[in-house]
C-alpha cells in the first residue's frame, strides 16, 4: 500500500454524502456541547482554558460577545490552513461556527450564580463537557478544528505535537491574560484534564 504523504493529500476532505450525513448528527452534538461548556466556565468565572481567556479577553475589549469571538477567531485560523496544506474538512467550518453560536446560546440562558459552590461546580464541569464534546466531534472524522489543525499542521512540520500545543495555549493565554480574560483555578483544571479527558472520550466515539 502507498503511503500519501502530508504534503500530497488533498487540501479539501472529501468523504462520500452517505458517510458525512450518518457521521453529521454526532459532530453537531459534539460541537454543541462544546460551546456548552465553555458557557459553564464563563458563569462559573473562576478562570477559562487558554483559548477562551484569549476569546474573553478580545470580546471585553471589542464589546462583541465571546461566541462572536470564537467564530472570528476559528475563521482566521482557518486560513493557516493553507499554509501548513492541513486538510479542511466540513467539520472544521462547523467547528467555527457551531461552538461560538452555542456558547452564546448557552450564555444567554445561564447565569453567574451567587454561591461559591455552584460556581465550582461549573467551573469543574465544563471541562467535562468539553472533553465529551471534543471526543464526540473528532470521533466523527469530518475534519479538525481551527485550533486542531493548527497544532497538528505545525507537528507534521518538525515540531513536537506537546511543544506545538503548548506553545500555542501559552502565547493565546498570555495574550488573553493581558487583554483582561479570566485565570484562576479552572484555567489550572482545564490544563490538567482536558487531555487525559479527551483521551478517555475519543475511541469510544471514533467511527
């Protein structure tokens, strides 16, 4: 069997209409849940995941919602795509999309609660949801995520993928940190779980 290399896949991924129609359904709730839990963590307000202290910290400073933020965000790294030839896939538009609209969605109905307890509880439950949104949607194969893909296109360029990810997260973090987003012990959570939660999600959602 050849083996295709990074450089000669095709830039599009194409998979025949039956397959993404039956995979479809589990990248839209996959995503949702996404945006779900980043929500959770907004109201909990005892600090967000890298990427989001950088969408909180751009929506503060532009007056745009952080859903509005993320989809800019996702739409922009998107474009990194081209350059890395990483492959861009129906799931990595909805990924930019799906996961801003759902946390607006979901901001717009959840509140910051008074007590410290459910503010824990949210904080400590929305990386949960993440991960299981996270398992679900890559587990459907539709393509990676803006965020994704910018890691796994600079891994395929020489660069460890723990280097690539980490290098990524501290820059967006302190770049979010500067522009007033939220840190504290969820950020420190979010850092520690979300891997090994994700790790547990995938293979059980892998089609």
């Amino acid at each position: 069997m050849t083996t295709i290399k990074a450089d000669e896949r095709p830039f599009l991924l194409l998979l025949p209409l039956s397959v993404t129609l039956r995979r479809l359904p589990q990248v839209l709730f996959g995503l949702a849940l996404f945006g779900v839990g980043i929500a959770m963590m907004v109201v909990g307000n005892l600090g967000l995941g890298p990427w989001d202290v950088f969408h909180q910290g751009v929506a503060d400073l532009t007056g745009l919602s952080i859903g509005t933020v993320i989809i800019g965000t996702g739409a922009v790294v998107v474009l990194a795509f081209i350059p890395l030839k990483e492959q861009l896939g129906l799931g990595t538009i909805l990924n930019a999309i799906v996961i801003g609209l759902a946390a607006d969605a979901a901001l717009s109905v959840l509140t910051e609660p008074d007590a410290f307890f459910w503010r824990l509880s949210y904080t400590l439950a929305g990386p949960v949801v993440i991960a299981l949104g996270s398992g679900l949607y890559i587990g459907g194969g539709l393509g990676p995520g803006p965020r994704d893909g910018l890691m796994t296109g600079l891994a395929r360029r020489g660069i460890e993928v723990w280097r690539a990810r980490t290098a990524i997260e501290v820059v967006v973090l302190i770049i979010g940190l500067f522009l007033g987003g939220s840190i504290g012990i969820g950020t420190v959570w979010f850092a520690v779980g979300i891997g090994p939660m994700v790790q547990f999600f995938l293979p059980r959602f892998t089609r």
